[in-house]
C-alpha cells in the first residue's frame, strides 16, 4: 500500500498539473520554484491566501483573485500590457485534471486549511445564481446592472484606452499602419456604406456607446440618427460630444433600453457591440424587433463577437465576473439563421477577426502609456484587471477562439425586392 506524501510543495503541485511544463518561471512563498530559471517572465505566489484562491476556484478565476488581491505577482511584463505572459498562458501552458486520488495527494500534501475560500475582491461580480435578485437573465433590469458593472467604470478612463474614438468596438484597417483613430473612423464608414446611409435618412443605432456612429452618420452622411444605450455614463458624454460638434439638430443619444424605442420605419439600423449582451436565447425576439422597426427596403448592420463555431457553451467564469455579466457568444451561422427565420434577407456577411486582434493592441497599447493616469482614475486593482482584460482577449483572437462578425440583412418588401444594387457598392 502506498503511503500518501505528508508534504506538497507548491511547486509540485503545480508540475503535477502542468505535465508539458511552465515556459516561465514560478516561484512560492514556500522556497519552491520550477519553470526555467533565465525566463524574462516571472510568476510569484506570495502568500497563503494565494494558494486558498487558486485551489478553491480552479482554472483562471482563482489565478486572476490573486493576481488582483496582489497575492500573486508578475514581473518581466507590464500591469497595463502583459501580453507576453498571455501568449505563454494560452498557447503554452497545458493544465491537466488530476485523478481523484492525486487531487486529493495534493490538497493534503498542501493543506486542508487552504480549502476555506478567502472572500473575492471587491472588483468581482456575483456569480450567476446569486444575480437573481437584478432580475431574470437578460430582462431589462439586469441587463441594465450588467450594462452599468462594465460601462459606468469611468468615462474619464475609458478616454485613457480608447482615445479620441471613445469607440469601444472592432476597428477596421484599411492598412496594417493604420492608426487606431484611423480605423476607428473607417468601421463607421464601413458600417454608413454597408448601409448605404443618404442625406435625410432615418438611422436607429442600438447599444450605441458614446455615439461614435450616431456622431459619424450624421456629420458625413447627413442622416438623422438615434442612439440608444442602457448607460447612463455613455449618453451623458455622447450628448456633451454632439453638442461640441454641433450636431444637435440631426443627432441625439437617449439612456434607454432598446426594446423601449417607440419610433418605427426607420431606414437603417446599427447594431455595433450589443448582440453579445442580449442572450442567445433571445436572439429571436431582437431580431423581430429591428425587423420591426425598418421601413420596407431598410437594412440592418450586426457588428459583433461571435464564436468560431456554433456550439453553444458559457462564458470563462473571468470575463463573467470581471467584464461582462451575463454575456453570451455563439457563431455567424447562428446569428444568421436568426436573423433569416425572424424575416430578414441576409445579403453579406465578413469576419473582422485579424482586424480586433489589432484594435485590442491599440487599446492595450493606450493603458500603457496612460499607465499613471489610468491607476489614479480607478485604482491599481481595476486597471490591472483591464490589462489582464484586454491581452487575453487579444490572444483570443489571434488563435482563433473568438472572431468578429458584420452580418447585413435587409427587410423585403411586399414584392421580395431587397432594393439592393446588383453588386456590392461599399468596397471593401
């Protein structure tokens, strides 16, 4: 009979976990180390509460507990862009889940006592059963606390990331060179030629953000445009914005749920960034609903985040608790499909996925240089959890775990014609 091990160091366990290795190097408070020793990477965990985080929400919610607490520390890459580290955690790092009778070698070999959980930072969303008291998933009252954990942080600090945009969306690149702002101001247009937007339109942008398409249809393409959003942080700064530019005749932001817009017989309508918030079990009814509210031949744009493929499966419980409460991504072929069976026509569809790869090392690139400004507006804990954020997202969409799709749909008229042009008119 084998006699189970007294003593686990920290090192061990992990080594027991992580068969392929470590391509950075690891140290614990306990004297343990592995992972290569002249790594410019270095992970440390540094106390005892660390360990209870990490053995008590296994996988990324326990290792980012600690990393916000301060419990475990990264050295050789900046708080505000530890790409490199990601890179490493998400293309290198292999964890394996060990047998029940290993499982239970190591936790007693660490400690019994590290299984009590340490309260969560207080960055951290509750978790799905105990958001109940918000509402019903995705009904108006929890998808506007949803809206408010991320969007209302600061706008200030959304100033800090996003620059002169304040556009929190894919971009678009017409060249690998291209500046942030450059591409920012070609997804709109993008979005206004898909749309095929003329002077003395009617333009409903839903989930609109700080009104960067509301702001950019009505400048360029002389259209009346609606935006709605469910912050209130966002419709205060996107209604300062269109007084600025002197917008106010042709432009407006309302703190307003779109399922609450009354006006109809709209000839377009955005949607840039929403669909990922709304459910997909709801996917039907906010399609029947933008249907809704075109006028016969109007079309619709749905820019979102979407799956590499359509299985169904939940958020990472990080993205969940930290970024954005119950959001929800499946694949094009979805989104589609719903959009054909509410009575939409489907004329076009493109993956942006390179392109959000790009906007995010803008974003991140953004934090760092506004490092110091950043940590004042929200406080350390915050802004490293949005360098963390906007990094593993980027590697995401380099490897192909999440993409970007622009679906474009139109609404027949009682002839089938979809008053499209033979060819595609937009460009690319």
């Amino acid at each position: 009979m084998t006699t189970l091990a007294t003593h686990v160091s920290i090192a061990e366990a992990l080594t027991a976990v992580t068969p392929d290795g470590l391509p950075f190097r690891f140290t614990a408070y306990d004297g343990s180390a592995t992972g290569p020793e002249d790594s410019p990477v270095h992970m440390h965990l540094a106390s005892e509460r660390g360990l209870s985080y990490v053995l008590t929400a296994p996988g990324d919610l326990g290792l980012v507990r600690a990393y916000v607490m301060g419990d475990l520390e990264i050295t050789g890459v900046h708080p505000g862009n530890p790409y490199d580290l990601m890179r490493m955690m998400l293309n290198h790092v292999h964890f394996h889940r060990p047998s029940p009778s290993e499982a239970l070698r190591i936790v007693r070999g660490l400690g019994w006592s590290h299984l009590k959980p340490p309260p969560p930072p207080p960055q951290e969303h509750l978790p799905k059963w105990r958001r109940t008291f918000e509402g019903l998933r995705h009904s108006k009252a929890r998808d506007k606390a949803a809206i408010h954990h991320h969007y209302d942080v600061s706008n200030r600090f959304y100033e800090l990331i996003l620059g002169p945009s304040m556009t929190y969306t894919c971009a678009v690149y017409p060249s690998a060179d291209a500046t942030l702002e450059e591409a920012q101001a070609e997804k709109y247009d993008l979005v206004a030629r898909k749309l095929d937007l003329r002077p003395g339109q009617r333009l409903l942008d839903v989930g609109c953000g700080w009104g960067g398409m509301v702001r950019h249809a009505a400048r360029e393409y002389g259209v009346q445009a609606l935006g709605v959003t469910l912050s209130a942080a966002q419709a205060e700064w996107a209604t300062q914005a269109i007084k600025r530019d002197g917008l106010e005749d042709r432009a407006e932001v309302r703190f307003l749920d779109y399922r609450d817009v009354a006006e109809r017989d709209f000839d377009a309508i955005s949607s840039i960034g929403l669909t990922e918030h709304i459910g997909v079990r709801n996917y039907p009814s906010y399609f029947g609903f933008l249907l809704d509210r075109l006028k016969p031949g109007g079309r619709l744009l749905n820019h979102s985040i979407t799956r590499p493929d359509n299985r169904f499966r939940s958020t990472g419980a990080f993205i969940d608790r930290y970024i954005f409460p119950d959001g929800e991504l499946i694949g094009s072929g979805r989104i589609i499909a719903e959009a054909q069976d509410a009575g939409f026509e489907v004329r076009h569809e493109e993956n942006l996925r390179e392109h959000y790869a790009l906007t995010l090392a803008g974003w991140s690139a953004n934090l760092l240089a506004n490092w110091d400004k950043a940590v004042a507006e929200v406080g350390y804990p915050t802004a490293k959890i949005w360098g963390l954020y906007l990094a593993a997202c980027r590697v995401g969409f380099e490897r192909n775990t999440t993409q970007l799709h622009q679906v474009l749909a139109v609404k027949l008229d009682d002839d089938a014609n979809a008053h499209f042009p033979l060819r595609p008119t937009w460009g690319s």
